[in-house]
C-alpha cells in the first residue's frame, strides 16, 4: 500500500518532482505498451517517459541494454520544465520539428558531426515504424524511447557544434567551456516555441571565416567521398605489444585494398612484405617491402581518415573566441603560413619556418609588442648542451665559425681558449654564448618580440634557402619569416612620425641595432590546423606534431560516415 501511494503522489506532481523523489528502485522500462484508446496516448508516453529517466538515473545514464543518455542532467532538467513531457509528437503524429531534427542528425556530416553520436541507427528505425506501422502508432513506450532520444541528440548536437568534442587545452579561449543544463534549456524552449531548429543550431557555430570557409569546402568534399571503412594503422609505436597489433592490422589493411588474397590466417613475412611491394608499386613509393612512415601515411589517406581531420579542424575554431580581433597575425604551424589579416582582409601571407617535431613551436596566444633590428642572439642553454658543448669540446674552432663569444656575468667577453670546456655542464655552466649581429646570425636582420614562457619569436633567419623546401618543420621553436620586411613594414605605417618611411632602411643599410616600438600592438595567435579551404576545395597538410593522430586516437577512433547520405 504505502508503495502505491507513493507512485501515485510521484504521479500526481509531475512536473516538480518528476518522480525522481521516489526511494524505490525503478523498474526497467517498458518495451511495449499498445495503448487501446488514443486518447490515453499522450498520458501513457508521459508515464513512460518519466519511468526511463528514473531507470536511467539509477543505471549509469543507460536507457536498456543498447543505448546510453549522453547529457542524462541537461535532459532531466528539460523534461522537469513541462506539465506535458512529451516534446516531439503528439497522439500518434510526429510534430514537425522532429521532423526537422531527424533530417539534421542524417546530414549532420556536413557540420564536421557523426550521425552515429545523436541515436541515429535507433531514431532511424522508430522514427519510421512510428510513421507507418499502424500498431505501433499507438505504441507509448516506443513513442517515449523516442522522445527521450531526440532530447538527448538535440542537446549532444546543440554541445557538439558550439564547443566541439575536443578537450579545453591551454590555448583555448572560449569562456563557456562548460555548458550549463540551463543552456540546453532554454535554446530547446526556444525551438519549441518558433518551431524552427536549424537557424538556431546553426547560430551556435563560430564565425571565423577560416571555420565558415572550411565548412564549405566540406560539402563538396561528401558530395564525392568514398565511404568504404579502412582499418586505420596507429604509427610509430612505443611498446612491443603494439608492434604486433600494427602487423595484424597492417595484414588486414592490405587485404581491404586487393593486395593480399586472404585474411583468415597470419600472413608469413614474405607474403606481407610482397603485398606491401604491390602497394608501393601502385602508389608511386619506393619498392622496398618496408611498411614505414610514407606507407603508411598512403594507406590511412583515405577519405573516411580525411573525413576525421576535417572534423578534428573544425572543432579546433571552436576553442577560439566568438570574435576575433579586427587585427591580428596567424601563425599555422602545419601549413609553414603566417598570415596578418586587418578588418577581413588579408594584408600579408608569408612562408614560415617551424620548430622540429623534437623542438616544436608552442601554440600560444600573445602579441607583438616591438621588433630589433640586426639583434644579438643569446643561445638557449638547451641548445648549447644538447647541440654546441659536444662540438667545443671537439674543437673550440667551432665558436669562430658560428660567430659566436663567450661573455661570463658581467657581459665581459672571455677568450674561449682559456676555458677548460670539459668541466661545464648542466649544473656549471658560469657563461652564455652569443651571436653577434649581422647577416650571418641565426636570426638574420630582425627579431619580432611578444610575452610568452617559451622564449619564442618570429624571426629572419641567415638560411633562407630553407624557405624552398616543401617540410619546413627545421627550426628550434622559433617562428622564421620570409617576409619579414613587410610585416615590420606593416607594423610601423602608424608610426610615420617616429619611424619616417627610409628610417628602417637606413638603419638596414648601416647595419645599426634597434628596438623598435610601435604604437598599435597586434595579437598574435600561434595554432594548428592541418587542413583549410582554397578554392571551395579542401587542402590538407602533414601532420608534424602527430596532434591529429592524438585527437583521433581520443575521440574519432571507432566513428564512421554513414554509407549513404
């Protein structure tokens, strides 16, 4: 008796208690429940709504055995705002923006999003019986299932395409990381009350024309992808067991592609290193049997893997802020691009040189306060012990012909011979190393200066033959410029009073050291993005820094497209 009564009051109070207040255990939803009179039909669906919330709520977020809620509390604080829980149908009729949200989730490849994540294979199947099987017309627990999975897809989606999937990390600059159940909320509310769902979801995307390009491109991408689902190969690895499943998968790679015969037995060493002849054969690489790096980078440049990078960039806009600065320089490490854009229009693109993979450059955001012309280069101490003390101590001739001096606490030069450089080391190192200005320092003519904790800056360079080269991850950290003339140009056209415009030339010309101030300080932002739009098309580049491989790793391993649009 007190059981009943106890249902029965969670029954009566909804929405304000919604039966969650109830101390006994939830029975696991109903599969079925045929009702016989329609106009039961609404009571019965809001009756089994609040049984799957409770369940869930109990169990982990899960509904049944197959399907989890992905935002369990933003849902129950939806379903607590209404006297009539059902949101999206009424009787035995779907309203029109389930309707609208069903056919989103089933494009929703083309905002960079996986169907799969938003219940599609379960929406897909009721979302059509309920439309044309008569009896389950009148079906209230398939109704509700329903309906509690087009909440949760709507509000996973509305997350997905404002914040992205990707972790906040140390350059992200948004300030609502986190969304609040309110959020979800009130942007449903707001759907249900103008009955419109994608202008409001698409308001949620950022604004950043690189973002807006991107997505363009996007499209035109799936109009021609190729859906067939390649076994992806994780590489290089770092433990042995890892090697043996790189082989396995490795085997089954080449089976998918047509270059081996079988996979229902481990193929021998001769088979496999025929099947990867046959593969670089085909695909204009080296013919040496080896799976290495390039192989391997050919077999995952598939359109499902760039399908995974298109996303992964996309929800990389999402970290920046919903307006940029109306001036600011673009540093893309993945690209070797510097960009300066002013009021949307680029002003300056220049080829740039990058840190190694072993001494990347760091993704920071800062800006440029003043630039030195003809600087002295300081070398860091881990360049001087990892690189330079190896070579002194072999022959102290090496400082000569870096045109580098030795200067102890005091700035004073000290003669190298005189220093028993088998003594130093990391915890005695009395002296720094410094380059003298001039053409042939390391930094070249000039040195563009902002606060960051890496000791980092954009930088000439006295090899500036390396800009030719197609890889130019070669520096050790720093930012190289090829245009270095025109940004610094750039920076000081408001200064025309200080800086007239043959005062830095002169200064060139005499090989005189200054710093110079400018007025208008300009944000820098150093990222990356390993594809962008040209052309309507999408353009893809190496991913130096493996960040990608980590991305996909933690978040888009186990996702694939849909085989048909």
């Amino acid at each position: 008796m007190i059981k009943k009564c106890c249902i029965y009051i969670c029954w009566i109070f909804l929405p304000a208690v919604l039966l969650f207040s109830c101390n006994e255990t939830s029975q696991k939803p109903k599969t079925v429940e045929i009702v016989r009179q329609p106009e039961n039909l609404n009571k019965k669906t809001n009756e089994n709504i609040v049984a799957g919330i409770a369940f869930a709520s109990e169990n982990n977020g899960k509904l049944n055995d197959s399907t989890s809620f992905n935002v369990l509390p933003a849902v129950k604080a939806w379903y607590n705002t209404r006297d009539s829980l059902r949101t999206w149908s009424n009787r035995e009729e779907w309203l029109r923006m389930a309707d609208s949200l069903y056919t989103f989730i089933g494009h929703s490849e083309n905002y960079g999003l996986f169907p799969s994540d938003y219940h599609f294979s379960q929406l897909n199947l009721v979302y059509h019986k309920l439309k044309t099987d008569s009896l389950a017309m009148f079906d209230a627990a398939m109704w509700a299932r329903a309906d509690l999975l087009f909440t949760d897809a709507f509000m996973q989606i509305a997350k997905d395409i404002k914040l992205g999937r990707l972790d906040a990390d140390s350059v992200t600059l948004r300030k609502d990381t986190v969304l609040t159940d309110s959020f979800y909320v009130s942007l449903l509310k707001n759907v249900h009350d103008k009955k419109e769902l994608t202008p409001l979801l698409q308001e949620l995307e950022p604004r950043h024309e690189g973002y807006v390009q991107l997505k363009a491109a996007l499209k035109n991408f799936l109009d021609s992808m190729n859906r067939t689902n390649f076994t992806y190969l994780s590489y290089p690895f770092e433990i042995p067991s890892d090697s043996l499943a790189f082989i396995k998968n490795l085997q089954t790679r080449l089976f998918e592609g047509g270059f081996l015969a079988f996979n229902n037995r481990p193929a021998d060493t001769a088979e496999l290193t025929a099947a990867v002849k046959a593969y670089q054969a085909q695909n204009d690489l080296k013919v040496d049997g080896k799976a290495g790096p390039m192989v391997v980078k050919s077999l995952n440049n598939n359109d499902q893997e760039k399908f995974k990078t298109i996303a992964i960039n996309l929800d990389r806009y999402k970290q920046l802020p919903d307006t940029m600065p109306v001036r600011y320089v673009w540093v893309n490490i993945p690209s070797y691009r510097l960009r300066l854009w002013d009021t949307d229009t680029l002003k300056l693109e220049s080829k740039i040189i990058v840190g190694r993979s072993q001494t990347r450059t760091p993704l920071l955001t800062s800006t440029l306060t003043n630039f030195i012309v003809f600087p002295q280069w300081t070398v860091p101490f881990s360049i001087i012990f990892k690189e330079m003390l190896p070579k002194i101590r072999e022959d102290v001739g090496y400082l000569d012909e870096q045109n580098l001096m030795v200067v102890d606490k005091n700035d004073s030069i000290i003669a190298p011979d005189s220093i028993n450089w088998f003594r130093l080391n990391k915890k005695y190192f009395p002296y720094l190393l410094k380059q003298r200005e001039g053409d042939d320092n390391s930094l070249g003519i000039i040195k563009f200066n902002f606060r960051n904790k890496y000791s980092v800056y954009l930088h000439d360079t006295n090899a500036r033959w390396l800009f030719s080269k197609t890889n130019r991850a070669l520096s050790h950290g720093c930012v190289r410029v090829q245009q270095w003339q025109k940004l610094s140009d750039y920076l000081v056209k408001n200064d025309s009073v200080r800086y007239k415009p043959d005062t830095l030339t002169a200064w060139m010309a005499r090989k005189e050291k200054h710093t110079v101030n400018f007025s208008r300080k300009i944000p820098i932002f150093i990222r990356y993005f390993t594809c962008e739009a040209r052309e309507g098309k999408v353009v893809f580049f190496d991913d130096v820094y493996a960040e990608d491989k980590i991305a996909r790793q933690n978040w888009f391993s186990n996702k694939y497209n849909l085989l048909t649009l």
